[in-house]
C-alpha cells in the first residue's frame, strides 16, 4: 500500500527530472548552435514551478520523509564548526536517536539537541529510525540543562515519526520523559530555536520544540498524529492517508497561517534533497538572524514571551449557555 | 499519540442491558443490580472493578458535598481546521454537547476536601474519549493559572483517549500550554496531585498527567504513552500480562501510589492536610 501511495512521488520527480534535463538540453542546443532559446527555457522554468505549486500535503510528507533528504548531521556539518558530541542521559544509556553537543555558529557558541534518523541500513538502526526512547528526552534535557548553566543559546534540529512505541520506553516512562521537557524548556532561561527540518511527529517532536522561534522547512510537515494513524483511526482505512495528510492540516504553510510556527525556510523547487547545500545556506542564515535577534532580548522578557506564545496557542469559543 | 481507539468505548454503553436495571460487570461478568452499583461508586463489589464514571459523578465521589464551584463551564472547542474525517467535526462535536449536557471534556473550579480547599480539573471520558482539544486545554490551563494566583493547592483527575485529532496541531500544542502553566504553579511552590483513572493516553499522559508531585492511579487503569494495539504493530509481539496498568507502573516507579475509589477522597485529604498542616518537622 505504501508503494502505491508513494508512486505519486516517483512519477512527480520524473516529471521534474526530466524538465530539467529537457532545459539542459536546450541550454546545450542554444550555446552550440549560437540561438537565443530563453524563451523556451523560461516556458520550462514556469512549468516546473507551476507541479511544484500544485504539491499536496501528501506529496509534501512523502517529500518530508524522502531517503535522500538531507538529516540533521547533515545541518550540523554544514552549519556549525567544532561540533562536539555529549553522550547519554546519566542513568541508563546513550540514546542515538538524539544527538548533541556543543557547536559554533559563525563564531557564536551554541548549544545543539536534534534527531536523526540515520541514513544507511546500519545507522538507522542505529538511530532508531529517529524515535527516541525516553533516555534519548532525559539525554536532551540534560544537555540543555547544560546549556542554561553556561548561557549557552539552544538549537534543536525536529525529525521524527515519533517517540517510540516500544515496552521498555513505556517501563521507562515515556510520557514522563516527554511531559518533563514540556515543562523545563518553558522555563529554561536562554534562547531555543526549534527547526522543522522533515517529520515532525507528534509528542515526540513537541518535547524538543518548546522554543521561542519555530521555524519550519518548505516542506517539512509537523502534525499531532501521522497522516496513516489518523486515516486508520478516524477514516477506518490507512489507504485513505493522502486524505488524512490534507485534513490535518500539517504543512508549514499550514502552519505558518495558524500562527503556530514563525518562519517558513526556502527549499529548492522539489525539495532539499535536490539541493542540499543551498538549503543548509537557507538555513545557516535564518538561524543567524533569529538568534541575534533573541539574545538581544532580557531574560524575564524572553521566558515571559515563551510563555504567552504557548499559552496564545487553541482556539476556542464561549457558549451562552 | 492520538491513537485512540475504538477499543476505548465506554463500557457503560456496550454493557448496557436492556431494561437498564441491571448492568454486567466487564470484570468478573456478573450482572449487578444498578442501585447497588451506584451507591458503590461504580466499583463491583465481587471483583474490584472499575466502571469509567462522569466527570459530574466523580466530584460528588471526591469532594465535600456541595463544595464544587464550577468555572468557566463556558468554554467550548471551535472547528480551526473544518476536520472532516466520517463525519464533520463540528456535528460530531454538537452531539457530544448534546448527549453529556457539558461543552467539553472536563469540569474546573474550586472545592473542599475536608478542611482544605482546592483547585479541580476532573476529566470526563464520555465526552469524546476525553479527547484534548483547544478547549480542554484552556480549561486545565485557566485553572492551573488561578491556583497559581490563589496559591491554592491543583488536582486534575485525567481521563483521556489522547489528543482530539480533529483538532489538529492546536490540539498537540495544549501538550505544551498547560505544561508551561504548570511549570509557574511548581515554581510558585504548589502541591499538585495528578490522579489518573482508566484510560489514561496519548497526549495528556504525556503532558499535565505526569507532572503531579504526587501521582495517583485507581486500580487496573490502562495509563500509557502508545496505546497497546500500536505496540504491538510495532514490535510484533504480544504484550506481558498487565502491561500498562496501574499496577505496572507503580511497580516501575511511575507513580505513587495506587488508590480504590472508595479511599480516594481520603486520601487527597490527607495529602492536602500535610501539606497545609502548620506544624514542620524539626531538623
Ligand atoms: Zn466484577
């Protein structure tokens, strides 16, 4: 059932692919034989952006989860110098879902908390496909505890299908792990930047996003539940996905309308996978400028902000009766 | 997370025998004369076994007679998304407002519990399998926040299915909201006692209910983060015994205690008498 449900993908990028090497070749023609073709190569450009423009949120999550999308290692060797890993949450293990350490960026020492679901066979197991178990919560809060003892500003990296759904992570106390970090990062007292780099899922995502920016790629989706549980659950039929993806309403663009995130990222026509590097520049700069914008900001302003753009969050009605 | 499932129908109303005198027990089978059940506060008296029960019903199981004052039993959900999934959202929503004469799934205000007066937030699984909407949401938070102004003790009874799915991304971020309302009720060093009855799941276990400095649970009650049926797709395993019960997770050291119905009340008046009590143990 996947496969057909990600057909629509596969045949999107070779439409796409093939308007690109149709514009090369055209290029070629113009430059060998000395004709002005731009015309024709601004038709193709507009027919490129035109498929892009009419992405569902189906093809956006598809896109959002696509095996070549570049992952969170892949911002933070693009973005930061001097990354240095901190390991394990003090108690049982280290999570490898979560990774974290301290980094510069463009001089400026930061703290970094993300999830990775890892890209080769062996490192997604690794990883576990991104799903932290709760070791991997307890792992980041101890890090960004870290962070607020030495004033260090915090930017977490959100991909995740979820937090996993396993018999030691309930043991282990999974929502407790989750519930503990909603409530200590809204009280942590420097700047935290989230960025929705692919999948944000659920609790699992939330519990690193308790943040003063959100920002969100281009096509990066953020939802309460996955597209295939709610079609499961509420539409009684997991093939009815494409559906459940529309309904739920989990697009940045989405979102960014519900007020919910602060900044859409530019991404490539198609993706970042089509353009890893320019996409890690999109992000560089937005997180440069987000961050020299917080910490200019006082200490009781910034938790007071926090706290009100949470609490903003819902809407809901009086009734008369 | 918003797993809910169909699993988590009311018992009341698959059990229901027709003359409505009588109502089989889920736990032993037996079928119990109603009066009886009732005046046991929905607790079988042959097997222990707990009947999910109103949000309106539990008050009057927990708190001084007459003592709760209701607020801001206004607020209702609205329809951001204009989620249609079977059926819309908002007729689904209207029937929910129809059949339990509440606006959503929970009841706040203030009430006694002996000589302690109190916060309260009681979860109400009739309505929409305690779903958490935007709602909810700003019910428990509007709550937490007057505790916090009143320096006045909070307990929130919580009962849910998860997160209100319909509701989309706002109902994830009520996960975050009342957190954070929480966190300045803590800071402002106020006891909160989290009692969790059956079911318990999804956002709402990962959120408010885990943040008690006491957590409660009744006896037998299905409390998780992954409901059992999504575990067990993933693992492809069969889950142990009494997996994700209250028992479970008093034994992995989750919570506190586990407390039957009938003890409830006295129990929360002993934790609030300590607390209150003026007289602190010499160093
Ligand atoms: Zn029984």
């Amino acid at each position: 059932m996947t496969e057909t449900l990600q057909a629509n993908l596969i045949s999107l990028e070779e439409k796409l692919n093939e308007i690109d090497s149709q514009i090369s070749k055209f290029k070629q023609i113009s430059a060998d034989e000395g004709i002005k073709l731009n015309e024709v190569v601004e038709i193709l450009e507009r027919r490129k952006l035109q498929l892009l423009d009419e992405l569902d949120a189906w093809q956006k999550t598809l896109i959002a989860r696509h095996k070549d999308r570049p992952l969170a290692c892949d911002y933070i060797n693009g973005i930061f110098t001097n990354f240095t890993p901190m390991c394990g949450d003090r108690h049982i293990m280290d999570d490898h879902a979560i990774v974290a350490g301290m980094a510069y960026l463009e001089g400026r020492p930061v703290v970094i908390v993300a999830q990775d679901k890892g890209r080769t066979t062996e490192e997604k197991v690794l990883r576990n496909f991104g799903m932290p178990h709760p070791e991997g919560y307890r792992k980041a809060l101890r890090v960004m505890k870290f962070a607020e003892k030495f004033n260090r500003p915090i930017i977490t990296f959100i991909d995740t299908p979820g937090a996993y759904p396993g018999i030691e992570a309930e043991e282990r106390g999974q929502a407790l792990a989750i519930a503990e970090n909603l409530r200590e990062m809204s009280q942590l007292a420097v700047p935290i930047i989230a960025v929705v780099i692919g999948e944000g899922g659920s609790g699992g995502a939330l519990a690193l996003s308790i943040a003063d920016r959100i920002l969100m790629l281009k096509y990066s989706i953020y939802s309460v539940i996955s597209p295939e549980g709610c079609a499961s659950i509420l539409f009684r039929d997991a093939g009815k996905a494409p559906l459940a993806a529309a309904a739920l309403k989990l697009t940045a663009d989405d979102l960014y309308g519900f007020a919910i995130i602060d900044q859409i990222i530019n991404e490539p026509a198609g993706g970042s996978h089509r353009d890893p590097k320019s996409t890690i520049e999109n992000v560089k700069a937005a997180l440069i400028s987000n961050l020299d914008d917080l910490c200019r900001v006082d200490k009781n302003e910034l938790l007071n902000g926090r706290y009100k753009k949470f609490r903003n969050m819902g809407v809901f009605c009086s009734f008369d009766n | 997370m918003g797993w809910f499932s169909k699993l988590l129908v009311p018992d009341r109303e698959k059990s229901k025998v027709p003359q409505g005198l009588w109502e089989k027990c889920p736990g032993c089978q037996r079928v119990i004369y109603k009066k009886d059940l009732e005046k046991n506060l929905w607790v079988c008296a042959q097997c222990g076994y707990h009947f999910k029960i109103s949000a309106r019903d539990r008050i009057d199981s927990l708190v001084e007679p007459g003592s709760f004052k209701e607020m801001n039993s206004n607020i209702g959900s609205l329809d951001p998304l204009e989620f249609t999934d079977t059926e819309k959202y908002c007729d689904r929503y209207k029937k929910a407002r129809d059949k339990s004469k509440m606006n959503d799934a929970c009841l706040t205000g203030t009430a006694m519990l002996g000589k302690n007066k109190a916060a309260i937030a009681v979860m109400d699984f009739f309505f929409m399998g305690g779903s958490m909407g935007a709602a909810l949401g700003e019910k428990i938070t509007l709550m937490t926040e007057f505790a916090t102004e009143n320096r006045l003790p909070l307990i929130i009874v919580s009962t849910s299915g998860g997160a209100r799915m319909q509701e989309g991304i706002f109902s994830l971020m009520q996960m975050a909201k009342t957190s954070a309302a929480l966190a300045r009720h803590a800071k402002a060093g106020l006891m909160f006692i989290s009692v969790l009855v059956d079911p318990t799941t999804g956002g709402v276990t990962a959120s408010y209910s885990m943040l008690g400095d006491i957590i409660i649970a009744e006896p037998n009650a299905l409390i998780c983060f992954a409901g059992p049926r999504v575990i067990e797709q993933t693992i492809r395993q069969k889950l142990p015994e009494g997996f994700q019960r209250s028992e479970f997770l008093l034994k992995h050291g989750i919570i506190d205690m586990v407390v039957p119905r009938s003890e409830m009340h006295d129990k929360l008046e002993f934790i609030l008498d300590f607390i209150n009590s003026g007289e602190r143990a010499v160093e």
